[in-house]
C-alpha cells in the first residue's frame, strides 16, 4: 500500500468517524427535544385537568349558591304554614331532599351556636350582653363548601358596653 492510499483510507475512516459523531450528537439532541416536548405535554395535560376541575367545582358552587335561595324561600313558607297539612308535609319534604342534594355537593352549613367569628359570620346588629361576641340571633343561615364561604350566616350578636341595640338601617 503506497502512503497515498493510506492517507486516503484514514481520511475516509476520519470522515465516517466525524459523521457518525455528528449523527450521534443529532440523535441525542432530537431524544432531548422529544424528552422536553413530552414533559410539556405532561405540564400542558395537568395545567388543562386542574382547571377543568377548578371549572367544575366554581360551576357547582354558582349553582348551589343560587338554589339557597329556593330553600330560604320554602323555610319562609314553612314556618308560616299549618305544620299538620298535607301541603305542608309535601314542601317539607321536597325541601328536605333539596338540602340532601345539596349536601351531597359539599354544602354545609355554618355554625352559629357559640361565639361571633368574622371569618363565616356577619354582624347586622349589637344588643348589650354580658359578653362580647355571643350570637344571640340569626336572621339568615350561612352556607359553606370546604373552606370556602358561599354566605356568611347574618346575626346579632352581644357587645359589653352599655347603650342601645344597633342594628344596620335603623
């Protein structure tokens, strides 16, 4: 073999050994690209779920605050009714499985035995008391689903100094 064809022949095999090195480093940036565009996709995926759900949840909530409406209104019936009628019984009944419904989303309602709490009470009225904060009446139920309030329960709750009773619009 004369140093030509040698030089030749290492020239070649440098070329294959070059371009297989090229083609190894484009196959190992196309796998890190592919790897990326599957992770975003995976973000994208989870992203696009959470705020379905997020949808979902907001969607149950609007309509359950609106349906507290309906059962306000057949509380009002229902304490001005003949307890004993059949019609009576009837709305009862139907309230009563609206609440069940409505329990079975989530929805609860606020305490109001005990203490004022800013946080799921709304003062509309003071009256003097022996202690501050104690709720004394409940002019409108307050709901909640989860930790989230859907309507703060109004009362009027005791304050220590002396004066008269206040309450808001009067």
């Amino acid at each position: 073999m004369t140093e030509r064809s040698a030089e030749g022949q290492r020239n070649a095999e440098n070329a294959e050994a070059d371009a297989l090195t090229e083609a190894e480093k484009k196959a190992a940036a196309n796998l890190e690209m592919a790897i990326r565009i599957q992770a975003d996709f995976d973000n994208y995926r989870k992203r696009a779920q959470k705020e379905n759900e997020e949808f979902k949840k907001f969607a149950i909530e609007s309509f359950i605050a609106e349906m507290l409406d309906l059962v306000d209104d057949l509380e009002r019936a229902l304490s001005h009714a003949d307890k004993d009628d059949d019609l009576t019984m009837g709305v009862s009944a139907i309230r009563n499985n609206l609440i069940k419904m409505l329990r079975s989303k989530g929805l609860e309602e606020i305490d109001t035995n005990g203490k004022f709490d800013p946080n799921v009470h709304e003062a509309l009225c003071t009256q003097p008391g022996e202690t501050d904060g104690d709720i004394v009446e409940v002019f409108q139920k307050g709901y909640r689903i989860g930790d989230r309030v859907l309507r703060y329960a109004k009362v009027k709750v005791t304050k220590t100094e002396e004066g008269e009773q206040k309450c808001q619009g009067s």
